[in-house]
C-alpha cells in the first residue's frame, strides 16, 4: 500500500515521530455538485490527510468553459457540505500551478483520470504534471454534468425504468427524435450514440454494495442520543438541501434520510422527475457531512413501525408542500399525532425545478459549452491514442 506520507516529515528528532499532515489539492468548476465530484475528493482524501479544494471563480469558467448552472458562492457551499473536505479556497486558477499549490500548503494535486482543457486548449495540469507532483483516480463512469443537463433538457425518462428494463440505457428515441426536429442541429447534450466522448458522453452508471460502503460513515446511533428523521426525494442534491439538512442535523445528534423510490417521487413531482435515479440519490445525500444515515426507498408515509425500528425522536419536513398519499392521507400523520413532527425553514429557497429551470432558460448557451466541450475532449482523446500508438511502436 502506498505511504500516503511519502512526503512529510518522517524524522524522528528529539525523540519526536509525528510526521506532517499530507495536505491534498483538489481544483475543479464544481458546477451542480454531483456524486461522481464527491467520489473523486473520497479518493484524493485517501491519498493524504487533508483535502483543500481551490474552486474557479464564475468569471473564469464562463471564459473557458461557459456560463455555469450555480454562482460561486453556491457552488463553495456545496463543496463545503461534503463529508471528505477540509478547506475551501475561491478563486483557484484555471491551470492549477506549483505556486497555488505551495501558497496552500499542499502536497500535490489530483484529478480524475479525464482531460480538463482551457479555451485554448491546453492542459490544465500540465503545470504540476511535469513538476511530478500531480496524482490521478478513477472518474466516476456513469454520471456526468453534461448528461445531468441533458436529462433536463430532453425530459427524458429512462434513467428511471422499472421492472425488467431498470438496468437498460436505451434511450427514448421518439422524444430524442422530437428534439432534434424541433432544434435542428443541437446537441443531445451526451444522451445519444453521436455523443463520443469518452469522459462526458452518457454511460451507465453501476451501482454496487461497496461504492455505497465507501460513502457511508458505517456508524450507528450511540446509547441516548436523539435521533431525527428527514424523508423526500433529494433530487440534484442541492444548497437548498444542504442548508435544510443542516437545520434538521442540529435538532439531534445523529440524522437518517429516507429515500422514496422514482416512482414514489414521480407520482408527486410529475413530468419526468426524479431527474437522479434512486442509486444516484443515495450516494449524493450520503457524500453529504451532516447525514449520519440513509433509508432506501423509504415508505412514503411515515409508519408506527418505521419510527419504531430507527428509534427516531423527531421527525422534520421542510417548507416546500406536502403532497397527500393517494390525494388522500398525510404521510406525517403518524409523528404529529405522537407530537414530535416539526416543521424546518431552511432560508433557501432553491429547489431542484428552480435549477431545472435555470436550465432551460440558457439551453442553447448549455448546449454550445457542451459541444465544444465535447470536440475538444475527443480531440485530446485522439491525441493520447495516437501518442500512447507511437510510443508502443518506438
């Protein structure tokens, strides 16, 4: 196993063996904070002891990539919230060099295995890579910013099917169809076959027993501490959660989130909501610091015997409307007749169809960032092939 202590400190002088933190740094847009961003922190958090993430400021990702979805200041709260950071620094340059490195403290670098390029096309860690003090992990297959976008814009559906097509990655042919006719030349924002990109064209993502493991704390409720209950969709994790979660966080001392299943959120959310299928929720609300545990596929209804077996003393909801079971029954029926449902303003009022809506708003603008995203990757990828090519045949 690697020593994640390679570079500190390891002298043993006056008797003395304490070898330096290994201070890690991690650089990104950080735009719509999503699992595959949390994974990647969990593994450079793995590489050292600390983990401090320079994010770029609006101005410099609308120069080099385009408008992004969130503003700066929502964009360093997100990342803030997540459990495997340490520090946040605003303003981190698009080409990360050796001095934003020594002026945090930091070791080296890491990225993902992808290309990140600016708007001449250069390699932003080239900097650091030549200086060997630039590491790499495993992107997240599966998930992307790009392909977030394009279930928004397409209203596509399928990455909630049910039954015996849950695992299927077909896609809605018909609705692409009316897309493109509808918008001759746009792209399909890496929801087709024409998407070639090896790092934001859609894939499957696969989830497994152990990426969850790998995102649980694995702790239970110690004796006597007081236990809060939370339940919704948590789609496109969001500041709006955050900040509700965090309220919710403080009422206890330790802090479960059920999940409902896509169909349970699509019967009161509609269209083609959740645009994150259950799996992706999971992992999202988990990377977040203040959640202790999640229910998956949480019963609408909070129950007699769902109380009973968390043990759970308070049960919260946020402000945002509650829709009744069936147009009937209310699903919190159970805690407010035991007195211990309360009600939570989070001061947010961000919402995932507010972010939907930003969306649609700057689709075209969404839509070109994306395409030249696109070509330059291919570019880049087509490169490293034929580099990787001449060095084998050398």
């Amino acid at each position: 196993m690697e020593d994640k202590r390679a570079n500190g400190d390891s002298s043993a002088c006056n008797g003395h063996s304490k070898q330096k933190d290994v201070r890690v740094w991690c650089d990104g847009c950080y735009d719509m904070v999503h699992f595959g961003h949390a994974n990647s922190l969990r593994q450079a958090k793995a590489l050292g002891d600390k983990v401090i993430v320079g994010i770029h400021t609006d101005e410099e990702i609308t120069k080099h990539k385009g408008p992004p979805v969130f503003t700066e200041e929502e964009r360093v709260k997100m990342v803030k919230g997540i459990k495997w950071v340490d520090e946040v620094v605003l303003g981190a340059p698009y080409v990360t060099t050796l001095e934003v490195l020594d002026q945090n403290n930091c070791d080296f670098c890491v990225h993902g295995d992808d290309i990140t390029m600016t708007a001449e096309g250069v390699d932003t860690y080239h900097l650091v890579k030549s200086a060997n003090r630039y590491k790499e992990v495993r992107r997240t297959a599966g998930v992307s910013t790009t392909d977030l976008v394009g279930r928004m814009l397409l209203l596509t559906r399928n990455h909630f099917r049910q039954g015996s097509a849950e695992y299927d990655i077909e896609k809605e042919v018909n609705i692409l169809k009316r897309q493109i006719k509808s918008h001759p030349g746009s792209s399909n924002m890496g929801q087709d076959s024409a998407a070639k990109s090896p790092w934001t064209g859609c894939s499957q993502f696969l989830p497994t027993t152990q990426k969850i493991i790998q995102f649980s704390d694995g702790k239970s409720p110690n004796p006597g501490d007081k236990i809060v209950y939370v339940a919704g969709a948590f789609d496109l994790f969001h500041v709006g959660h955050l900040d509700f979660l965090e309220k919710a966080s403080k009422l206890g001392d330790y802090l479960i989130v059920g999940l409902h299943t896509d169909p349970v959120v699509n019967s009161y959310k509609g269209s083609n909501y959740p645009i994150m299928n259950l799996h992706e929720r999971v992992l999202s609300v988990l990377a977040c610091k203040f959640v202790n545990e999640v229910v998956i596929g949480a019963p609408y209804c909070v129950t007699e015997e769902l109380l009973e077996h968390f043990k759970i003393d308070v049960v919260c909801h946020g402000s945002t409307p509650i829709a009744l079971e069936n147009g009937k029954s209310d699903p919190y029926a159970v805690p407010k007749t035991r007195a211990i449902f309360e009600m939570i303003d989070s001061g947010n009022e961000m919402t995932t169809e507010r972010i939907v809506e930003r969306i649609i708003s700057h689709r075209l603008e969404y839509e070109r960032r994306n395409q030249a995203k696109e070509k330059k990757e291919i570019e880049a990828f087509e490169a490293l092939q034929r580099q990787k090519q001449t060095q084998k045949a050398g």
